[in-house]
C-alpha cells in the first residue's frame, strides 16, 4: 500500500478542516464546546480519552524535530480509537514524514515549507515495513505468514 | 544464520536509495548539517577527528566470509586498508568520504548487511553472547530472538527520535558473555516453570557519565510478548524521558530518578494497554527465523583428543579456546590484541584470513565480541593445529584471552572528536610491560579496559581495572578505578585516587597487579582479591 | 592566534583556512582574529566546509601550532598510524603533537 500523488497542502483528508484552532490540553478539557487541541510534548494524551468523541482536530507540536515525545503521542490516541485529524506542526522536516504518517498524523503544518517532490519521494521510499503502526499498512511477518 | 528473504531485501535496497538522495541533498546545500546529522547517523556515519567514519552493523555479532571479503574489499577499496571491531560487535572504518558512502551501503546491502542505527539517537544494534548456538550452558540460541527484536526496532516509527540511543543485549545463559546488565535492556532467555521460554527483563544498565547496572523490572516475560513489552518500556521513556540536558537523557537516568519500582509499574501499566492490540511478532516468525540457526551439521563420534607437544600451540589452546556442546568441537577465540597492537584493529588481508578460516574451519561463521576478539564458534579439535598455525602466521595467534594484555581500549583522541585522550598508546605501553606470557598467566584472568573520555565507549566502568582519560588543563591525565565487571555479577569499578599520567598510571597498575599477588589467596582472580581487601591496600601501594 | 578549521564536507578532511581558501595544511593556516565566525558562516552556507570552528594556536617554527593537543592531532593524523599521517615522511610530525 503505497501513497498516491501527496496533496499541495499535505492534508491527507478529504474531510472539512475544523475551523478553530488547537487551545492548550487544561482549556480543551475546561470548555466543552471546544473541537481543537494543540498538544504539547510533555502533555499526557491520554487525558483526551472521555473527550475524542468531541475531538476533530489534535495538533502536535514538535518544538525540535530531534523530541520524538508527539510520536507517541499520535500512536496513542490512534490506538485510543481518535479517526479525526491528527496534524503534526512545529520543526517537521521532510525526512520524518514517514514515521510520522505511520503514527498516525494525517496533516502537515511545517515551520518550513516542504519541497513537494522530496516530501512524495520520502513518503513512498519503502514498499515494505517491519512493524504494525497506526497507518494500518501490513507488517512484513504478516506478508510472509498470510 | 539469518538470510534475507525479498522483503528483508527491498528494505534495505530502499534505505540506501533513500541515503542516496539524502547525501545529494546535503552536498548540494539543500539540507544544513544540523538537519542532516541524524539522517547520517541512522545510516552509521560520523564526522570524526580525521575524516567521515563509518560504523558498519555486524547484528548480534554474527558475520560470515563473503559479508567478511566485503569488508576487507571496504577496506582496500574505499578506506586505508584496515577496520576495527567494536564494542558492539560491529566494525567502523575511520577515512570514509561522504560522496562514497552511498556506494558503499549498496555495496553492503549485496550482502545482506547495512549500517542502520549503528549510530545516533536510535535503537542501536543488539548484541549477544558470543558463544551462541556453540555453548553448552544457554538453555536456547540467543540470535533468533535477537534478529526478530532486530527486525521489529529498525525504522520503527514511534521510537526514531528517542532521547538518547538504545542498547539492547542477550543472553541465555546465567554466564553472561554478553554483559547484558550494562546495556538500557538486557535480556536473559530462560525457561519457565513449565518449560516455556520467557525473558527476564532488566533495564537501566549503562557506562558513560551516569553509570549503572541495571534493574530487574521483570522475571519472566513470555517470550511471545517480548516486541510488545519493549514497546512499553520504550514508549514509557520517549514519553518522559529527559530532554534538556543530553547528559541525562539515557533510560537509565529515568529508572533512576523514578525509582526501578515505579518505573516497572508504569511499563506494566502501558504494557496492560497495549500489549492486546495484535503488534506483537507472532510465533510462527520466530520459527520460521530460529530455522535458520538450526545447528550446523557437526560430524558425530570425533575424538576430543589433542597433540599438545608444540608449547605455543599448547599454551593458545590453554588460554584462548573453550569447550564446545559438542564433542570433538572446540569454540576459539582470535586474539585481536598483539603486544604492541592496537586493539581490535584488522588489516584487510587479516580479514581476509578470518574469513577464509570461518569458511573452511567454522561453518562460515565468524563471532565479533564486545572485547573487541573474534571467535571460531564452531571448530573441530583435529583442526586447531591448522587454524592456529595459519592465524600465527598472521599476527593474530596471541593467547591472551582475558588476561591483562587483553586490553578494551576504545579509539580515543587518535581517532574520536569526543575523547579527552588518547587510549591506545596507553593500552600500548601496558601490554609491553606485562608481555611475558608467564607473567600473564601468573596474574590470570585480569579484565583492563581504557576510555578515552566520560562517554566510555572502552567500558572502564566495567574493568577490573578501569582507566579513564581526562583533560587536566589541557594534558592528558589518567584516572584509575578497581573493581568494576561486566558478567552475570556486574558492577562497577571505583576510582582509586587522583589521576596520572601516561607513564604514571602504568607504573601504578604494575603496583597494583604486584599487591595482588602479595594478596592474593588460592584461585583468587585480582576482581576477588579486590572485592575481599578493598581499595586500601592498593591505595597504599600504588600512592605510597 | 585565532585558526579557522573544520572538515571538508564531501570528503570529511581535516581543513584550515588560509585566508583565500582551504587548505589541509596547518602551516598553511591564517591568523582570523575577529572574523573567524563571519568567515565560517560564509562557508557553511556555501558548503565548502562542514562543522567549522576556532582554534587557539601559537606561531611555531613551520607555521602555527594548536595549543590544544586534538587539534594538533587532527592536523597530523593518528599518533599510532605514523604511516597514515598526512604526511607520513615527515619525521618532525611525532613531536608536534606532543
């Protein structure tokens, strides 16, 4: 299963955006009315557990593209069952797309932008992937085992 | 051992194409070095002292002769005709050009090898017990659960920009070879109470500037859940792991602030969340993986017999080769520590000999160990005059396994842009002072190892005799520390008191070494003599 | 005095800046004074050199000589390889360095 023409806008949801923005993780809880949560890398999504039925739109924050914490972060709330977007913003490079679609993260919002032409080579490098993630792509030991 | 199938293949091929593209990218300005560094590391390459160096993954530490010729061909080829084994089990070549590299992972990739997450902030290559499938006291071969644990942490997507890298070792047996206590994870395969396999899990073991052993968080693991429970444990630490200070960034460092108890709680905790999702390896992978490290055809009814009428000959077999699970076989180590040598240096027809030994004596099987040797795991007895005549001829015939010229040095400032200084002109001096093989043997099994700086990369941490280089106002000082070990009753050494130079702290392990065996009792090794007396007696020795 | 160094970025050597260019040569390196960053910014961004940095040396018989000992290592090469140093016939190289 191997990504298609990548989309201008690295938005890989056919869906409407939600039209807030992400406030803070202790606001969203506060305000029931909210549909947008900006995460940061300390914060513990699993607080979002009662809320994702609410929930359209999570943004992780990658203050470093080094911190790694909103790879977990995407991973848990797609185990969580969470199908709204899940946008990865901050320092995202074009090398950590991948890792990043396979967490789960269906939106991009780079510091930098994004070379369209690198971005669609990296996301469609790899036939094959050793793991289970959140992209629901098939493991290799399924592949070999049926 | 383990071979690629096509997915195994196409993964590989992908990367270096991947690499490819990302080095034409950075020599074309479209990436800053910043952005590229751990995109290099992942693909094993530093920006060391001299030049670009290369760390090359050797999984588990197993290797054979055709993967063995490339690296002799590397060698000739694209580097200055030599390469050094680690300790990790992997090799490293020191003159590397960042235009070759790409070249060079295709080259290795025809082999079924690479250099994924050799370095950086990764899951970095698993080691093993060097003895694996070949001694009789593991209760089950290491290496197919290494190479499924290595499949299931290579390019994992949760866990590629950790907070600091991650080490993994194994073992099965309750002889650890592997030192797995001073890895982030080290596994023991073990047997359960009704005969199933399981792991005990220990975690937070480490050298560096933070030494630790590690904590068993775990006693039995089944080992069907073993790629699940490492997801626990790593997501627990990319999660709260440290991230402001990059000396205190290791897991080793959250197990200990946490507390081994709490930080176990929480791994159970996530692992209970998880651990039902379907992620983890099933069975029949292990199996089809474990079939290919089925034991290798070994003739039956050989004699265990041996000539020992050549002294030399004699004395290497006393001191380098050990029993072997089947008779008639024998499991032998190359010494890659010459007097006067550098340590785990190998010119590339030395490699070249090693693989035509592993080829023609040891199944085509050739063992790294994180002593910087190699081993012969499986050869038979009636062929270990040939082998060691052929390896005397070469260089490589010196039996000192374990003894004090058996020294662990890392690279150090000859080499390396961390070190404080360097380490293997000390490890130099040290073996010509003590190159009388009497004198050796006398002393026994003596385990020295050098580090060139805090980072420890020469495990000082887990010497019997430890030296860590210092920089003292810009000269080179040495520091000395007793008692430190790296098996199954790890612990780590002290510092004996202020430092030394070069010359200096040679003298003071030779006063050392003369004060246990003023000391010593019957049998007693220099570790148990320490950990019996203490530091005093040496202190006195040694500072007057 | 102040020297600009760095690595080659293609080829990872071990460079010093001589004022007009890079050279592999220490004797050859140039007193930057003040400069040495801007000059390294220069060259980073156009990627004739890698990891750039200053170093403290003295003026010495041949051309400068680092104060700290890596970087006399780094111009020379390995103390244990004689024969890899960048200039293996030199017979003075051993006392640079230490």
């Amino acid at each position: 299963m191997v990504e298609a023409a990548i989309p201008d806008n690295l938005r890989f949801r056919d869906d409407e955006p939600a039209d807030e923005p992400g406030v803070s993780l202790d606001a969203f809880l506060d305000q029931p009315n909210a549909v947008s949560v900006r995460i940061e890398g300390g914060d513990d999504v699993r607080r979002l557990g009662p809320a994702l039925d609410r929930l359209k739109l999570v943004e992780v924050d990658f203050p470093r593209f080094r911190d790694g914490r909103g790879y977990s972060s995407a991973r848990i709330l797609r185990e969580m069952g969470y199908t709204g977007e899940l946008k990865a913003v901050g320092d995202v490079l074009v090398d950590q797309l991948l890792f990043m679609r396979r967490c789960g993260f269906d939106s991009f919002g780079p510091d930098q932008a994004l070379d369209i032409d690198v971005a669609q080579r990296a996301l469609t490098e790899y036939d094959f992937v050793y793991q289970q993630a959140a992209d629901g792509r098939v493991p290799v030991w399924k592949l070999r085992h049926g | 051992m383990y071979r690629y199938d096509t997915y195994d293949q196409a993964i590989v091929d992908a990367r270096v194409a991947e690499f490819r593209d990302q080095v034409a990218r950075r020599i074309a300005g479209e990436m800053t070095d910043d952005q590229f560094k751990p995109l290099r590391l992942k693909n094993g390459l530093y920006l060391q002292l001299h030049a670009y160096m290369l760390r090359i993954a050797i999984p588990y530490g197993t290797i054979n002769a055709k993967q063995l010729r490339v690296q002799a061909h590397i060698a000739r080829k694209y580097d200055r005709g030599y390469g050094h084994f680690t300790t990790r089990q992997n090799i490293q070549f020191n003159w590397i050009r960042l235009e070759d590299a790409p070249d060079i992972l295709a080259e290795l990739a025809k082999v079924e090898m690479h250099a994924i997450q050799t370095s950086g902030e990764s899951i970095r290559n698993i080691s093993a017990d060097q003895y694996a499938g070949a001694a009789a006291d593991e209760v089950c071969d290491p290496r197919p659960w290494a190479e499924l644990i290595r499949q299931y942490t290579t390019f994992h997507p949760e866990f590629s920009y950790l907070p600091r890298k991650f080490k993994i070792g194994l073992t099965a047996s309750d002889n650890d070879r592997a030192a797995i206590k001073l890895h982030d994870v080290g596994l023991q395969i073990v047997r359960g109470a009704d005969g199933e396999t399981g792991f005990r899990v220990f975690v937070g073991g480490g050298m560096g500037r933070t030494p630790f052993v590690a904590h068993l968080i775990r006693d039995f693991l089944p080992a069907a859940s073993i790629c699940s429970y490492l997801e626990a444990i790593l997501r627990v630490w990319n999660r709260h792991g440290r991230r402001d200070n990059i000396h205190k960034q290791r897991i080793k460092i959250l197990v200990h602030d946490l507390g081994a108890q709490e930080f176990a709680r929480q791994v159970e905790e996530e692992w209970a969340t998880i651990q039902h999702l379907g992620d983890d390896i099933p069975l029949r992978e292990y199996e089809r993986i474990a079939a290919y490290f089925t034991p290798p055809p070994f003739e039956e009814g050989l004699s265990d017999e041996l000539d020992l009428s050549d002294p030399r000959f004699a004395a290497w077999v006393e001191r380098n080769v050990d029993a072997h699970k089947q008779p008639g076989y024998a499991i032998a180590t190359i010494s890659l520590k010459p007097v006067g040598g550098i340590p785990g240096d190998v010119s590339a027809d030395q490699i070249d000999l090693l693989a035509d030994l592993a080829e023609k004596y040891s199944f085509d099987d050739l063992r790294p160990t994180h002593a910087q040797n190699v081993v012969l795991p499986h050869v038979r007895k009636a062929d270990l005059y040939a082998i060691w005549q052929a390896l005397d001829a070469a260089g490589l015939a010196t039996a000192n396994l374990d003894l004090i010229s058996d020294i662990i040095a890392c690279p150090g400032l000859d080499y390396c842009s961390l070190a404080n200084t360097r380490s293997i002109p000390l490890a130099q001096k040290l073996t010509e002072r003590f190159a009388d093989p009497a004198r050796q043997l006398d002393i026994g099994e003596l385990k020295l190892k050098i580090s060139g700086c805090i980072n420890a990369c020469g495990h000082h941490h887990a010497g019997h005799i430890g030296v860590l280089g210092v920089d003292r106002k810009g000269t080179e000082n040495f520091q000395l520390l007793f008692g430190g070990s790296g098996a199954e009753d790890a612990s780590l050494g002290k510092i004996i008191g202020p430092g030394f130079s070069e010359d200096g702290v040679v003298d003071a392990i030779e006063r050392a070494v003369e004060k246990y065996r003023d000391l010593r009792t019957d049998g007693e090794r220099f570790l148990d003599t320490y950990r019996r007396v203490g530091s005093d007696p040496f202190k006195e020795a040694i500072y007057g | 005095m102040k020297l600009l160094t760095g690595n080659h970025l293609v080829n990872g050597y071990v460079i010093w800046w001589t004022g007009e260019g890079w050279s592999r040569h220490v004797e050859q390196a140039a007193e930057v004074g003040d400069k040495g960053e801007q000059i390294a910014q220069v060259e980073t961004a156009a990627c004739r050199v890698n990891n750039p940095y200053i170093v403290d040396a003295e003026p010495g018989p041949t051309g400068p000589v680092p104060n700290h000992i890596k970087e006399r290592i780094r111009a020379i090469g390995p103390t244990v390889r004689p024969d890899l140093a960048l200039k293996p016939a030199d017979a003075s190289a051993g006392s640079y360095v230490i």
